[in-house]
C-alpha cells in the first residue's frame, strides 16, 4: 500500500526487537497510536526525544495493527526546551501525562492541534514557565471536552483552593506569574491530575511528577 505522509507529536518510544522501536504518537490523523520505526546504527536516536514533532511517511499493513513509520523529519527543533534542564523536565511530565491518559486508538478532535501549540509554547518561553505544568494540566482537561470549574474542584482542592481559583480567572501570562513555592506546586499538579483520573476513569501514574518535585523544591 502507498505511504501517507503525517506530521505527529513523539510521546514515548520502547524497544522491539533487536532493530527496532515501537514508537508512540499523537497525530491528527491517528490519535494516540503506535508505529513500527525500523533502527540501525546510524539511526538518529535524538529524533524521538518526547514531545518532538515529526513529519514522518506510514505504511498501513492491513494484516497488522502496527503500522511501520518512516523517513521522519524533524519539523521544529525545540531548542528551547532541549537545551534548558528544566523545560526538559516539563516537557517529559508533559509526555507522559498524554500517554497516561489518553487510549490507544482514541483520537479527539482539535487535540493535536492543541498539543502542537503546548509544545511550541513552551519551547519559546524565556522565562517565569515554573507554573506551565499546573496550566497544561487545566488546559488538558478543557481539550479532553470537560470544563474544570471552582465548584468542581473544590472537593479535591483543599488548602489549594485559593491558588487554583486564581488559575481558572487568569489568562496565560498572570497564571505564570501566580507566586507558589515548589510544594505548593506539586500538590497542585498531584491534585489535577486526580481529576483528570477522576473524569477520564484511567490510573495515571506519572512517574515524571517526581522529578518536577525535585527540581521545584
């Protein structure tokens, strides 16, 4: 069959076999889903770092549910993030929050989009981006269809509820600006994403939250 030819957002990748990786992505076309991606020694192995964004040719296989992908090219070089230790950091919390959350084979509408711009955002921040988890986490759920209010939050809110009313009254730039100390911060993000759990019904365990709670301390 011929090659299609997508542009898909990297989340996470995992070996199979000797010589290849199955690679997971958000794609516009495919939603969250896995391809098959051939490597060798020469392979570039930096073009499937999380949250890079790819162009990339698949090959649909109809007597397989993996897919193989090919020629990628990168479509941004994130620089930004990449060469920043702690937007790094975010980007992987970032990742992996999507790949927590969202189903193989589930695709919802605008949401690629959606992620393209977090990523791009964030890449191009300078500075005051220690709250952009808290954002994206709020974000996330408007993008999945539900509309995180005070109300809805309060029972999981706690001594936070404050803060996070200032966050759902703030556009982008205040709620970057909104002065939390790093615990406070990481209960906020842990809370979230308990919400999150809460409306999509999905464990998510992200093993990255513990790093944020490191280097935000």
């Amino acid at each position: 069959m011929a090659a299609e030819n997508i542009r898909l957002i990297v989340l996470a990748h995992t070996k199979f076999g000797e010589n290849a990786l199955a690679l997971q992505t958000l794609s516009e076309a495919y939603g969250r889903r896995s391809f098959l991606v051939r490597v060798g020694p020469k392979t570039p192995m930096a073009l499937f770092l999380p949250l890079n964004i790819l162009e990339a040719d698949i090959v649909p296989n109809p007597k397989s549910d993996l897919w193989a992908a090919r020629n990628f090219r990168p479509l941004a070089p994130l620089s930004g993030i990449r060469d920043n230790y702690y937007k790094n950091t975010i980007s992987l919390f970032m990742s992996e929050v999507l790949l927590r959350t969202l189903h193989d084979g589930v695709r919802e509408e605008g949401l690629y989009a959606w992620c393209e711009r977090q990523v791009l955002t964030l890449d191009a921040l300078d500075a005051d981006f220690s709250n952009y988890p808290i954002r994206f986490l709020l974000e996330f759920a408007v993008a999945l269809g539900f509309q995180p209010g005070e109300e809805d939050l309060l029972p999981l809110a706690g001594e936070h509820y404050r803060v996070l009313a200032d966050f759902l009254r703030s556009d982008f730039s205040h709620s970057m600006l909104i002065p939390l100390g790093g615990a406070q911060r990481n209960a906020i993000a842990e809370l979230l994403i308990r919400y999150l759990e809460i409306h999509t019904e999905a464990t998510i365990n992200v093993r990255s939250l513990a790093v944020l709670r490191e280097i935000y301390q």
